[in-house]
C-alpha cells in the first residue's frame, strides 16, 4: 500500500500535507519525493533552503530537544539542518521546523524518528 494523504491550503502560501503509510519506507519515499520537487522549485526562485514544518507528538518533541536543547543542537550540527520546535501549550503537540537542503532534511527526519522509537 503507498504512502497517501491530502492536500490542503490552510492560509495564504501555506499548505498541509497529511501522509500516511504502512512502512517507515513508504513514508520516506514520498517525503523525499515530496523534498526535491521543493528543492527543485527553490532553485528556480529564492535559492534558499527548503523549510518542512512536521507536527511532533509532545513526548517526542521533549525527546528532540533533550536537556537543555543537547539533542537538538545534536541533531543540527549532524544533519546540517537547522531545527526549531515551536513552544506550544501544555499537552499539545508541537509544530517543529527543519530546514536545509533536501537530503539534510530527510537524514534530520530519521533521526527523529530514531528518537521516538528508542523512547517507545
């Protein structure tokens, strides 16, 4: 079963792609795809990095910033990406931003998903 999801524009320039998958890999297949059609289209305009928002459950948000933001400046210095984790109100997921170039992006991704399944 392929990854799928929607499409959604939820302010001006802004849309939200919801994925689902079976696999781990199905999922990372479509965001990779998902990276360089962004990459490519940047090239054409600002040049500038490519920027991901992804929605963290607030445990593992906790988990990406470690004590005293050591595993986030962990995971940006690694990946060559830079991550910011939005505050948010107590108990409620968390808006997380990568950016950096496509590949960063997706090595940056992995490693979150590393750190959820390690706390699991």
């Amino acid at each position: 079963h392929d990854a799928v999801g929607g499409l959604h524009q939820i302010c001006e320039g802004h849309r939200l792609l919801t994925l689902r998958g079976q696999k781990g890999s199905e999922l990372q297949a479509a965001i990779q795809a998902l990276l360089a059609k962004a990459e490519t289209m940047n090239r054409r305009g600002s040049g500038s990095d490519v920027q991901l928002k992804v929605l963290l459950p607030r445990f593992l948000a906790s988990v990406v910033i470690g004590k005293r933001g050591s595993n986030v400046k962990e995971l940006q210095r690694e990946t060559g990406t830079r991550v910011q984790v939005e505050g948010g109100a107590m108990g409620q997921d968390r808006v997380t931003t990568v950016s950096g170039s496509s590949t960063c992006i997706c090595n940056a991704l992995g490693r979150i998903h590393r750190f959820g399944t390690a706390e699991e």
